[in-house]
C-alpha cells in the first residue's frame, strides 16, 4: 500500500516537473482600482479566517493539486465512467464502501458510540452475505440502516485534540494536522485488513501485490467518481479561503455528532 502511494505521487511530481513551464502573459496586467488593505484590515478577525500559518505552501499545493486534478486524476475518472457501465461502478462503490466499513466501526466504538457502531456492524454483515461481498448496499435499501461515517481523526477530536494548522494534502486536499494523523492511521488499518483479505487467497506473493496495487488505484478513482467537487469552478474569486472555511465547519459539525 505504501509503496503504490509512494509510486503514485512520484510519478505525478515527475510528470508536472517534465510539463511545468511558465505561462506567458498575452496581455497587460489592470492593476486594481482599490487596495485589498482598504478592506481587510490586520487588526480585525473575520468570519472567514482560519488558523493557516501555513497558507504559502498550502496555496501552493492547491494549485498543484488543480492541475493534477484537471489534467491527470479527471481525464482517468472519464474514461472509467465511459467504459465501465453504471451498475459496474455501483457495485464498485459499494465494494470499497463495505471494506472501509470496519474504520467506521473501529472509530465509533472508540468514541463510545454504541448505537452507530450497532448499525455498522449490521450493516457489515448484511451487505457482505446478502449483499454479495458488498456489491450490492442491501443494508441501505428501502430507508434501512443508514451508513455512518466516523474516522481516527473525529475519534482524536472526540477526545479533545485540537485540529492544529490547517493543511492541503498533495492530491487529497484539504485537511489539518489533526485530521492528517488520522488518516495515515485509518490507511495503516484499511491496509492491513485489505492484504489480509489478499492473502486468505492463496495467491503467489508477486500476483498479491499486483491485486493490491490494483484495487489501490481503483479505489482512489472511485473515490474521486463520487467527488463532484471541481477546481475553480465555485465562482468564488476566494475559492481558497471557502474551501478552507467549509471544510473545518464540516469536520467540527461530524466531531460534534
């Protein structure tokens, strides 16, 4: 798991490095009419401000992220909607959705949540045997048991940790120092039930990490399916600034219920 994500995000930096070049202006810059210090001003906290004392390089990794985005993870995301029909990429949704279940359990019984990690242990065995493996959300048919979302990060929340600096992750996006150790522990635990899924088929070591690296990659494409979130296109010259204002509303709202 680690060396596909190392693999990965090499090849991406290669790839932007090789193709990163300047661009050129075509026309003169207007420069603007009033002063951004005419409005805001350094003694005032604002609704929208964050504790970002990292903001450079995360607005940097915000870019890089777009274009990764729209020219390397979107055009991959087409061609497997143009080729896969669309029960296939349920079912696959519903696939991965089903292993990722058991963080979800793990969390909730760490923070004392009984009666989510009830619905999510039901909603494991049900989708895994009547389901088919979890192809198909049985569980979630006909307003029966909802999917609960809880990860390392809200359990560390749970407990009183505070979110830290604000932090844009290479591709995965927005995040905080928190919510960053969370997620490499939830990775540590989703890859280690994974392989141990992998091994229980008896392959050769070479065809197991094949299958690894596969249903990695499959799993981020999916992932990034499901994701209507575009770069740019929210209209907002601060797109920055809201981005980084909904994500910590949303993580604080999950950490609180």
């Amino acid at each position: 798991m680690k060396r596909a994500l190392c693999l990965m995000l090499l090849t991406v930096f290669i790839f932007l490095a090789g193709c990163g070049t300047a661009p050129v202006r075509k026309e003169p810059e207007i420069p603007a009419k009033r002063p951004v210090s005419e409005y805001v001003k350094p003694d005032v906290t604002y609704s929208i401000d964050a504790y970002d004392p990292w903001e450079p390089m995360n607005r940097r990794i915000y870019n890089f992220n777009a274009i990764f985005d729209n020219y390397v993870f979107l055009p991959v995301v087409q061609a497997y909607e143009f080729v896969l029909p669309v029960f296939v990429q349920t079912g696959i949704t519903n696939f991965f959705k089903n292993l990722t279940e058991v963080t979800n359990l793990t969390n909730a019984l760490l923070q004392f949540k009984i009666e989510k990690a009830v619905n999510t242990f039901g909603r494991i065995c049900i989708n895994t045997t009547v389901g088919l493996g979890g192809l198909i959300d049985v569980a979630t048919l006909n307003d029966g048991i909802p999917r609960e979302e809880e990860d390392f990060g809200q359990t560390l929340g749970f407990y009183g940790v505070g979110p830290g600096p604000y932090l844009v992750l290479p591709i995965l996006g927005p995040s905080d120092l928190r919510d960053t150790a969370g997620l490499a522990v939830d990775s540590v635990v989703y890859s280690l039930m994974l392989g141990q899924l992998i091994a229980e088929l008896g392959m050769d070591d070479t065809y197991e990490d094949i299958l690894n690296y596969s249903l990695t990659a499959v799993y981020a494409v999916d992932k990034r399916h499901n994701e209507p979130f575009r770069y740019f296109k929210t209209g907002s010259p601060f797109e920055y600034d809201l981005i980084r204002r909904l994500y910590l509303i949303k993580r604080q709202f999950q950490i609180d219920n």
